[in-house]
C-alpha cells in the first residue's frame, strides 16, 4: 500500500477514515492529564499520516508546538483552508512545508506540515520532538510496512520521546483493512526493542461505528499504549 493510494483517497473524496471530532485520548492525555499551560511550549508534538486532522489544530490552540507529515497536497491545503488559517510556503528536502501564519491577538504556537513521504523524513527535523500522537497512522499500514514505519520512528526519535499509540483490534476474516487489524501482541513484536510499552486503557467502541458494522465486524476494540523511546 504506497503513498498514491492514499493520494487517490483524497483526490476521489474516499476519505471516512478522516475524524472531524478531537479524539478524546488526546483531550485526556495532552489536555487534563497534560502538563500545565505554561509548560506546554517546551513540547513539540509530532502527528505522522495527519491527511486534514483537527487534532493538530486542538494541540496547538492548547499551547503545543505540533508538526505533522502528509503526503496528500489536497489534505493538507484543506487543513489550513477548513480552518480559516493562513499558511507560508518553504521546502526542507524533500518535502513541501506548510506553516500557519500568526494572526493578530493569536498567541498559539505555529503549526507546520511536511507534504511528502514520511520514510523520507530526516532526523534533524526531529532534534526538539518531545512526543508524537499516533491515531492513525500504525492502523492505516499493511503488516508488511508496519515493520519498516516502527524501525523509521526508532530512528528518528530520541531517547525519551514519548508515543501516545491509539490502535484497533478486530477478527480479520471479517473485514479487509485499512484499517488494519493491530493486536497488543503485533505492538510489542513491533515497539518492544527500541521502545517501553506502557498498555493504558482499551473498550470495544463496535456500538459507535456503524461503518464498522456495515463492514462486517462484531467487535473493535481501541487501544491505547504510551510508548518512550528507550
């Protein structure tokens, strides 16, 4: 599963993966259980696979700094527009760079989108990355990806770097990803040598997507790990 797939998702509006609400883990972890508001700066936040999600808009206007990857041009240019955000232009690499322009009275940290492949990242963009949210990123690969994209946020990460990990579970003979069945056996075989896992909670959420339903499952357990770059 290469980056035109996902490309093509968004050019033919094929996109019921996209969450428009601010998922509430991160609400939880970033928001009531988070630092204080005047320490959230220190933070980087990185959002891999971040197609238009309000997540990044939710960290910022709460006091992080947050950077996501996206190799949709579409997603990405429908983030800033959907929330009335201007943005500059630049390149690092290879990639395209998005930045939202400070309004007046507007006092939350800027945020910034690669426009490219993730795998194609370099490390130095990573030098003051403090934590990355994952809601969709793990889920959206195909097992044979999911190795090289947790050895790739190994590489890039430094020791200390915090992951909140959001994943779904499911029978797979009942449903053909994305997204992607991922049990907790598949997180530590993945994370477990450069990582800590840490399991925080799980609900089988089957009763809130329909959509899941219609496609066949009886059951879709959310997981949520916090994983720390050893």
């Amino acid at each position: 599963m290469e980056i035109d797939f996902w490309i093509d998702r968004w050019e033919n509006d094929q996109t019921g993966f996209h969450q428009p609400q601010i998922n509430p883990y991160l609400v939880y972890f970033y928001g009531e259980k988070g630092p204080p508001l005047e320490q959230r700066d220190r933070l980087r936040v990185f959002v891999p696979l971040c197609g238009k999600s309000s997540d990044m808009l939710w960290l910022s206007q709460n006091g992080y700094k947050v950077f996501g990857v996206e190799c949709s041009e579409r997603a990405v240019r429908a983030f800033f527009e959907e929330n009335g955000l201007a943005c500059k232009h630049a390149t690092k690499d290879d990639h395209a760079l998005y930045i939202s322009e400070k309004q007046a009275a507007d006092s939350s940290p800027a945020i910034e989108i690669y426009q490219g492949d993730f795998f194609a990242l370099q490390a130095d963009v990573f030098d003051d990355v403090s934590d990355v949210f994952d809601r969709a990123s793990l889920i959206a690969l195909p097992e044979d990806m999911r190795k090289q994209y947790a050895e790739k946020m190994a590489e890039l990460l430094k020791p200390g770097t915090r992951v909140l990990l959001v994943t779904l579970s499911y029978e797979q003979s009942q449903m053909d990803g994305p997204p992607f069945s991922v049990s907790e056996e598949d997180v530590h075989a993945l994370y477990a040598e450069n990582f800590s896992v840490q399991k925080l909670c799980f609900k089988d959420i089957i009763d809130d997507e329909q959509r899941m339903k219609d496609r066949g499952l009886n059951s879709l357990v959310e997981t949520v790990y916090k994983l720390t770059r050893k």
